[in-house]
C-alpha cells in the first residue's frame, strides 16, 4: 500500500500480507510467465518495475519491497495494537523486503544492486505507533534521510537484517521498543533471492533466445531447458517448505536445490546473511560494507526504553571469485557472485573444473544471451570464464584464480549480530537501553583462498573490523560518531560467539561515548569461543582470530565523563566473573593516553638508526613481535643480525648462508614479495615498496 496522501491511517485488523499469489501456486510456483507475488503487467503504472518494455528500470523490479510505503510528509500510522507481517509463503518468495519503507524505492541514488529508477523521495513529520510489527525477509522498518520521525510502542520480531534501519535521518525519536527476536526459521539461503528476482529477466531470455544452444562443458543446451532446470529446482524448495512434498533424497536435482538454496542443515534455520540488527543507525546511504565509512549525515536521536534481545546467526563466508587477468568478481546482474565452492572442484593436478550447477547455469545462459546493458546490469563473467565452462580451456588454479574473502553471498562484509549500531551520527541519546542474548552460531572463516589476511574486503578497515568477521558478535558499536550520550541506563548481557570473539560495547574509530550524570553501565555473560576447543587458535592465525571475550572494547575511541572528577568505575559495572574466552581482553577503560606507545608499520617519518617496527599493525610477544630495523631517510632496512629469532617470525623461511648472508632455506622457492610475508598482506602491500639498500655491507 503506497501512502501517497498526509492524514492519519489506523489498522483496524492483523494483516498477513501476500499480494498476487499465482493461480498455478500448487503446480508451477516460480513459472517464469504467471509473475508470482510480484507486480502484474496491468499494476506497471503504479508499481513500476521495467518488466514490460524489458528496460528493467522501476522501483519495484525486486517485487513488492514493502508492505507500506509511506511517500508523502505529515503521516500517522497507528497499528491500533495489531500485526502486520508477510505471510509465510511470501516471506518465503519475496526474499528483499520491508514491512514499512519511508521512501519510494529502497536505495538512494548510485547504490543497490540495479537502477530503481531516477526519482528519490524522502519524507517529514512521521508516525508509526502501537502494535507490533512482524514477519520480514529484511527490515521491520527502513528509512532513508526521513526527518521529524517518531516509532513508538512498538514490538519487532521476525524479521531478517534489522528491526529499523535509519540512515541519513534527522530530529528521530524511538521510545518504548521491543526487538527480537530474529526470524529463527529461515527455510533458504540468500542465493534464492537471486533466483527469484532474475525469473522476469529469465521470461524474457526465453522468449527471446530459448531456442538457442550454449556450450557447458563440451555439452550443447537449449536456453530454455537451463532456465528450466532452475525453475523445476526452486519450485523443489516451494513444493517441500509450503506444500508438504516429499523428495528421495538421492535425487539429483534435489539435492542441487537443496546444496543452493536449501537452509535445512542448521537448527535453528536462521538466516545465512553477514549481519543481523536490532537497530541500525547509519549516516548515509546503506551499510552493507564497513563499519565506520559512512559520512555523518544523520543528526539528533532520542532512544528511550528500548529492549533488544533474542538473536541467533549463521553467517555463511562466500568468496570474492576472479580470474587473474581480470580484478573484477565475476557475478551475474544482481552482483549474485559466481559460486565456485558448489559449480567446480580442483583436481589432484591442480586444474579448477566447472561442473554447474542449475543456478550457476542460468547465470552462464544469461551472460552470453542477453545483449541488454540495463539487463545485464552487474554482469561481469568474460570472455575467459565462458570459454572454461564451456570446456575449452583449463584453468590453473594456483595462477589462474584470485580470491577476496570475508564477504557473504551479495558480497558484502561479514559482521555478525549486533544489538545497536551508531555509525555516522552526530548527537544521539540513549536512555534505558536493554540489549541481550545475541548468539553468533557462524563457523570459521576460509583459510585456503586468502591465506592469512587483516583485511579480506576491500572495504573492511582492518583497525576496527579484523580479519574474518563472519564470527564477530557486538552488543553495541559506536563508531565515527560524536556527542553520543548515555543519559540513564545501558544492560548488556549475554553476548555469545560459538566460534569468534564477543564484545559487550564497541566504541571504535573517532567515536567517544558521554556518559551523563545518571548514566550507569551494566556488562555481563560475554562469551567467545564457546564451541571451539582451547588452543584452536592462536594470534597468528588469521584470518580467523583467537576468540577473546570483552566487556568493553575502546579502540580508536573513548569514554568521557560529564561528571567533574568522576571515575570510570563509578559508571561502569562489569562483571568479570561472566566475561570468558580464550584468551584475556585488554582492560581499555583503564589505560590513558600516556600509557599508549605508538609502533609504525615502516621507518617512514622516524629517525635514522635502529628504530622498532610492527609490519602487520599488530603486536603479539609470540607471534608479531616488534622488529628491530635499521632506518636511513625514511627507508627501512632488513638486518636479521639485529634479531635472528625476530626475524624468523616475519619470513617464509630464513636461513644464514654465511656471516652477513642470508635467505629462505634451500627448499623454499618463494619470491621476494612471497618471502617477506608482511608483502602478502592485503592491507599494507599496495603501499610497500621495496629494494636493497645502497652498501649491504655497511653498518
């Protein structure tokens, strides 16, 4: 429903929303002519999705995106104490979804994974009260650069990625909230989103192009039939989850349906994705990559008496896949990475195989049939990736494939379950907040594709997200935010990682935390690594990190105290007691300024002489220790004679040949930048530069 109109609107029974059911539901649930649950060709004027004249140009092309839209200023909605949710089987079908969206369309302008259309409306003075809202495969609430709203008495449960997410917003006040839990009973993974939302694109391939053949894999096949085969393996996933059907489960194509899109092999069924929310509070724009890299557009927030409880995730590592004569991620028009953990395998020869699967095939097909730039969209699988699934050519999996990591399957960063994020904001309030058991169930990350690595993404800022972060679980982060202030009461109680680190409240990068005279903080039941055995892990281990459990976590930012001579102590309660995990967390709120020393990475801007370094940024006695170098006009030079063992820790291998002489050991053939292994560090590689110093012979 599109509220185009200002008034006051009151729901007047409990809603189960599922808005154009197929006739042909029971036989054909995802044919790709009935548009099931999306909008029909006779609804195109008022939901707009390019479906018609194939432009793929619209604010609906990914389906009903929400149950209301608000689109006008000065609205009241009053829940009048009922429910409003998608049914089960929508929520099933209609995989990106908002209960209420205070925009016409989901993404500002530039972002999302298509064009929406050129038309942004944003909105003022909003209401939404008193009732509860349910059911969602995305958000309870969405809202971007809305000013003047007010969300009130309110209960949000079920949904997927967040009970409200703001960005952009001012003059915001949430009071009286209830959120949790999660929707513990997800029936697929992320990739049948991307399945459903290609069905109109594939109607048209068909029609256009279905009788044409393609190569996969020395094999000739219709188009049509390959659209055909991931139709027949999603309606596999419709027919068991909603009908009741019983499958043998040797059956070749059920088990395809289920390897990709089947969520059946965890209890709970929680979702897949990277991150889930309570409230998310984003500056500008979506907050699908790192933390701390919106700008701080959003202003002035009021939350009191809110309680967010009750989550369980699943975050499951999709990699980034390359080839390497091209940095781009192949991937089809909904930037649905190509998944070459399931479509190919390595043999014992070290030559990567495509095998295909239904989905990976229909991306194959779409790739080189469609000639559309607005179809097409994100393609990028080139010419080299067709001619190997079509068996023309071998790949050598060692130099051929490249990989980025810490990604799920829409390619964006890892996070975990986290209570409340405050990212970007400038002024906010907080009184009376509750945030508890939140359990990430998430297993480690891959060490094979990237090896070790801070950084895995792109856009991961490694000082604040570390390594894999698919593991990671936050009651609270405030990051690039400022005058944040507690004025009353924060809980936050029983924060769970099965296989990574737990962290009660985050305030990182150029963030400080206020806490007002009435503030009190309580901390208790932080627990990391409860499902990994002890030793598991160690600090050198990454990408993975060795699970530490922390109360509070200052890194980068701070607390300040309005109270004038006020101690930390006197505001913060932790029991310690209930604080586990493998190894012991720095005790950041206790240590000042004066007690941090600084370690550069390089002899950049030091003096001449022997100076310490830490190449990764990171100090563990054990595993990065400091390393003693000798400086020369900002230039570092390598001398292991200054500490042998040191230096052990920093290459692949290093062996003394004679006085002054040294290299890898006689079985080690690894290049320079192989050798020195802080060089394959993704984070500090592209800034290194390298070269022998001017006498080696000198002191």
């Amino acid at each position: 429903y599109r509220i185009k109109n200002p008034g006051t609107y009151v729901l007047d029974c409990d809603i189960e929303f599922e808005p154009n059911p197929p006739e042909n539901a029971d036989e054909n649930p995802n044919d790709i002519y009935s548009y099931g649950w999306i909008p029909q060709p006779e609804q195109e004027e008022t939901y707009a999705t390019g479906f018609i004249d194939n432009s793929f140009m619209g604010e609906y092309q990914l389906g009903f995106i929400a149950a209301v839209t608000i689109e006008c200023d000065n609205v009241v909605f009053d829940l009048n104490g009922h429910t409003i949710e998608q049914s089960k089987v929508f929520y099933l079908q209609q995989r990106f979804f908002s209960v209420f969206l205070l925009n016409n369309k989901n993404f500002i302008e530039g972002q999302g994974p298509v064009f929406f259309g050129a038309e942004f409306s944003t909105v003022s003075n909003i209401i939404i009260k008193n009732g509860i809202i349910g059911r969602s495969s995305h958000h309870g609430i969405l809202a971007r650069q809305t000013e003047n709203l007010l969300i009130e008495d309110v209960a949000f449960n079920n949904f997927d990625v967040a009970g409200i997410s703001l960005s952009g917003f001012s003059d915001v006040i949430m009071r009286n909230l209830d959120i949790g839990p999660n929707n513990q009973d997800c029936p697929v993974t992320g990739r049948y989103l991307h399945a459903r939302a290609m069905l109109p694109r594939y109607k048209k391939l068909v029609e256009e192009s279905g009788e044409q053949s393609i190569l996969i894999n020395g094999e000739k096949k219709k188009i049509r039939d390959v659209i055909q085969r991931i139709v027949d393996s999603m309606n596999i996933i419709y027919n068991e989850e909603i009908l009741g059907y019983e499958y043998d489960p040797d059956d070749e194509l059920y088990q395809l349906a289920q390897l990709e899109f089947g969520n059946s092999n965890i209890s709970p069924r929680v979702s897949d994705g990277g991150v889930v929310y309570g409230i998310l509070l984003n500056g500008y724009g979506g907050a699908v990559m790192g933390l701390g890299t919106a700008p701080r557009y959003a202003s002035n927030v009021h939350m009191e008496n809110i309680n967010i409880h009750d989550f369980v995730l699943n975050p499951i590592e999709k990699c980034k896949f390359a080839l390497s004569n091209s940095p781009f991620t192949v991937r089809g028009p909904f930037a649905d990475v190509f998944d070459a953990d399931v479509a190919s395998y390595v043999d014992e020869d070290g030559f990567l195989h495509y095998v295909g699967t239904p989905f990976s095939d229909a991306q194959l097909a779409y790739a080189r049939a469609e000639t559309s730039w607005s179809a097409l969209s994100h393609t990028d699988m080139g010419k080299r990736f067709q001619r190997w699934t079509s068996g023309e050519i071998p790949l050598d999996y060692q130099n051929d494939v490249m990989w980025s990591c810490n990604t799920d399957i829409q390619l964006h960063v890892n996070k975990g379950p986290i209570g409340l994020r405050i990212d970007g904001i400038s002024d906010a309030y907080l009184s009376n907040i509750g945030i508890d058991n939140l359990i990430n169930i998430g297993s480690l990350g891959d060490t094979e594709k990237c090896g070790a690595y801070l950084k895995g993404n792109g856009h991961q800022d490694s000082q604040v997200q570390l390594g894999y972060t698919g593991t990671d679980n936050y009651g609270m982060i405030v990051v690039n935010s400022d005058n944040v202030v507690l004025e009353n009461e924060l809980t936050i109680s029983n924060i769970e990682s099965h296989n990574g680190i737990a962290t009660g409240l985050n305030i990182l990068r150029d963030a400080v935390l206020t806490l007002d005279l009435n503030a009190k903080i309580d901390i208790n039941n932080i627990n990391a690594g409860t499902q990994l055995a002890l030793n598991t892990l160690t600090f050198a281990d990454l990408p993975n990190k060795i699970p530490v459990a922390c109360a509070v976590n200052l890194n980068l930012g701070s607390i300040e105290i309005m109270k004038e001579g006020g101690l930390i102590d006197d505001f913060v309660l932790i029991d310690q007691d209930t604080i586990a995990g493998h190894a012991d967390c720095l005790d950041s709120l206790h240590i000042s300024e004066s007690d941090i020393t600084t370690v550069p990475s390089a002899c950049n801007n030091l003096e001449d002489g022997i100076q310490y370094i830490l190449p990764y940024g990171l100090y563990a006695p054990n595993d990065y220790p400091l390393l003693p170098v000798r400086c020369s006009l900002g230039d570092t030079i390598l001398d292991p004679s200054l500490s042998f063992e040191t230096y052990q820790k920093y290459f692949s291998s290093l062996y003394m040949y004679d006085v002054g002489v040294g290299g890898p050991s006689l079985d080690d053939f690894a290049t320079w930048r192989e050798w020195f292994l802080p060089f394959e560090n993704r984070d500090i590689k592209a800034v290194f530069k390298y070269g022998v110093s001017d006498d080696c012979s000198s002191e």
